[in-house]
C-alpha cells in the first residue's frame, strides 16, 4: 500500500485500515462473524497472550472487522491508534480508565452532550471519580480548576445542542502546561470538520452512531489516541507506565511507545471491561464512514440555508448556529471549523414551551427522535429529553433551554425541510 500519511480525507475513508481479504480476496472488508480465532500452536498462543505478538484471540477483544474501523478512524484523525467500542458513552468511560482511579478528577467543558453530563455528574462518582465542570470560555476559571489530582481535561469541539464551538488550541495549551491530556469529543464535528490532534489534543472520542454510521442504524464508539503524550514523564499515569501485574510486568509505556494507550484500550480495556463493538455494527459504520465528506458537505451546506431561513423568519425568536455571523461564535468557527459549523442547532419559536411542543407535533419530514447525525433531518425538545436529567441552570448552561428546539439537519433537499418547518411554524402558531 502507498504511504497513508500523503493520501487525502476523501482517499482515506475509503481505503484506510482495509485491504482485500487475504484468504479469499474479498474486495470488501467481510464481516468475521467468529467469536475466537484458531492458534497455530501452543507457542503461537502463549506469544499472543502475553502481548508479544499481535494477533487475534477472541472477540471481546479484537476482531478484523472492527480492527479495519478502528484503523480507518485513527487515520481519519491523524491519529496513531484506536480502539472501537460498543457505544459513544463506552467511548467517554474507555478513555478515561486508564487515567483514573479513586480520587482522581476530570476538568471538563460545562457544554457536553446531555447523557455525557448525567454520566460524569452521576455515574463515574461510583468510581471514585469526579467530573469539575467548568465554562472552557473562561480559560482563568480551566486553570484553577486543575489540581494535582487532575488526569484530563475534557470537551466537545463542536457541542451538541448549543451552537458552541471550542477554541480546541487554546485548551490543548492549558492541557500541556498541567501535564495531563486533553480529550475531545469529536461526535458532532467528525474528523472532516474538526482536527482536534492537529490543534494538540490527546485523545479524541466518537459516539461512532451520529455522522460517521450515518444513517441511525448502529451504535458505537471509538478511542483515538495521538501517539504523543508521555505517559512516562509525571508518575501521574501509572496505568501506563508503571508494571502491570497482568501482564508479566510489563510496562505499556515502555513496550509500546506511541501505541501504549491503544495496547492499553484493548489489553486491558476491552478484556476486562467488556465493552465491545460488535462486527455488524463495525460494517455499517464502515458503509457509513465511506461517504462521510460527501455527506458532511451537504449537512453543513442544509444547515446553513435552514438557520438563515429561520433566523429571517419572523415566527422564530433566535437561532443558536455558529454559521451565522449572528453567533458569538461564528469567528472562532472559521478557525477552528473552516468547513462549517456542523449541522446541529437551536431555535427558539416564538410563544415558548407550547410553541416548542405544537411545532415538533406538527413537522411531518423531520423526524422526533433522540438521535442525531442521520441522514433524515431530525428534531427533539432536549430539555424535556436528552437533557431532562439536568437542572433547568445545567440546562441554559449546556445549551438546552426549555423554549428552543434543536435540529440535526439531514442531506434531503433543503427546499423540503424549509417547506416543512414553514407549515410547522404555522401551526405553532395558531
Ligand atoms: C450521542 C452522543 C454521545 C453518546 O453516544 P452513544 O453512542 O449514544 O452512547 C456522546 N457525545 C455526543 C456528542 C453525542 O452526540
């Protein structure tokens, strides 16, 4: 194969991580529906067992199907390696593993997914970990936040559902000064609209269910990791550069270089966390993954005619889209999302809560669902939904306030979802 590193975004995720199949030349990559792999002898098992060779095991851990995606992302976003898993939220949880322990905390952007939110505010607490949630506007604030215990900061380069883009270099600076790793979540951007590791992120994460299936079929999630992190040079990360008792001793920092995170995703991870992608789900995304610049392209040019059309409406109070020039946003978007703010954003219908609930009660193309990145245009009330588990403080400050509405716009023919929205609107208001 020529040299990946020179080929382009359109090549790539067509080609990265998949050859044709070396027992039967399929051109495809086949979806290995096995369960475990057979050693070719004794030795050939032991070598694998003990992280001495590469290779295939058993599925909880690898498998070629979801190996090719894995590849397929991390060259999507420079990355050196990846590891997929069986959601965005197992996503969010494999990344963070190998950093935590009890007592340990994370730094992370107040503007995150609303089932992100109830995971790092709720859940990680069982593990002894704590989620400081700070406005990453407020770089001061980010710092004081960080403290000895600190082992991340973390944030969405593009957030879902307020319109927020993230000064992504501005953080990873902040990130490098304490020495920890930033991690981004790259879920509504895609690697085609934002390239966290090239602004100086760590580690990126995916709910691989949104854009890059493409199409609502499957979820899952993928770690990505740079490569360029000393795990090594603190003493703070000692999961990965101290010896692992499961493993013989072996150190990942110092075995794997560049890949010791990864190694340490699947090795570790994935065996004894279980949260595994499955190879159907792997296929769709890799259908998904084939098309995403294409698609992304038209969901950015579809998002922009429907916010400008709803901002000119009279029927509509604001629209919250960092491709507006109305966004406090929209300069920082040039830079850190050049080709578009995404396809996610918030309006507000004038008259409210009931305006909000009579104008998705009434739209018949977009569809009222707890998804985004379809194909199909979607659309939801976060604050009674995705985001009901927050405080109505946690709500405005992610995003989701009671009287907007968001929209995930789709590749249809924008003419259709203005026609839409326009009757929508209409009966909202009457
Ligand atoms: C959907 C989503 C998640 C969670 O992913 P799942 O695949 O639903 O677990 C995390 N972050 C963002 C930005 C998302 O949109």
């Amino acid at each position: 194969m020529t040299d990946e590193n020179a080929q382009g975004f359109d090549t790539l995720q067509i080609h990265a991580g998949a050859k044709p199949d070396p027992a039967t030349g399929a051109r495809q990559v086949p979806i290995y529906q096995t369960t475990a792999y057979v050693f070719r002898d004794a030795d050939h098992a032991a070598a694998l067992f003990n992280l001495q060779e590469v290779g295939y095991i058993y599925s909880r851990l690898t498998n070629p199907t979801v190996q090719a995606l894995a590849d397929r992302l991390a060259a999507l976003e420079g990355g050196a390696g990846a590891a997929c898993c069986s959601s965005g939220h197992a996503a969010q949880i494999m990344a963070l593993f190998p950093l935590m322990m009890p007592g340990r905390n994370i730094v992370v952007s107040t503007r995150l997914y609303g089932g992100t939110v109830t995971q790092f505010t709720q859940t990680i607490k069982r593990f002894g970990w704590e989620a400081r949630f700070v406005d990453f506007d407020d770089e001061d604030a980010v710092r004081a936040a960080i403290d000895d215990d600190t082992r991340a900061l973390f944030g969405e380069a593009i957030a879902n559902p307020g319109g927020y883009v993230m000064d992504v270099p501005a953080i990873a600076r902040i990130a490098d000064a304490a020495g920890v790793p930033l991690i981004i979540d790259n879920t509504s951007a895609t690697p085609w609209l934002v390239r966290p590791i090239e602004m100086g992120a760590t580690v990126v994460v995916h709910s691989t269910t949104k854009f890059l299936t493409g199409n609502g079929t499957v979820t899952g999630g993928c770690v990505i990791d740079s490569g360029r992190f000393d795990w090594a040079a603190s003493g703070k990360f000692p999961s990965l550069s101290e010896p692992e008792p499961a493993y013989h001793g072996l150190r990942f920092a110092e075995t794997f270089g560049p890949m010791a995170y990864t190694f340490h995703q699947v090795a570790i991870g994935l065996r004894d966390l279980g949260m595994t992608m499955n190879p159907q789900a792997a296929h769709y995304t890799l259908m998904g993954v084939e098309t995403l610049s294409l698609r992304m392209a038209r969901h950015v040019a579809n998002a922009e005619k429907v916010a400008r059309w709803l901002e000119a409406d009279p029927r509509v109070d604001r629209v919250t889209y960092a491709g507006l020039e109305s966004s406090p946003y929209h300069e920082r978007a040039k830079v850190i999302c050049p080709k578009g703010a995404g396809a996610l954003f918030t309006f507000a219908p004038k008259g409210g809560y009931d305006a909000c609930v009579a104008l998705i009660a009434n739209l018949r193309l977009f569809s009222h669902v707890a998804n985004l990145g379809d194909a199909r245009s979607l659309v939801i009330h976060s604050a009674s939904t995705t985001h009901r588990q927050l405080t109505e403080e946690q709500q405005r400050a992610a995003g989701a306030d009671p009287e907007v509405v968001r929209v995930s716009v789709g590749i249809e023919d924008a003419d259709d979802l203005i026609a839409d929205l326009d009757q929508a609107l209409a009966q909202a208001a009457a």
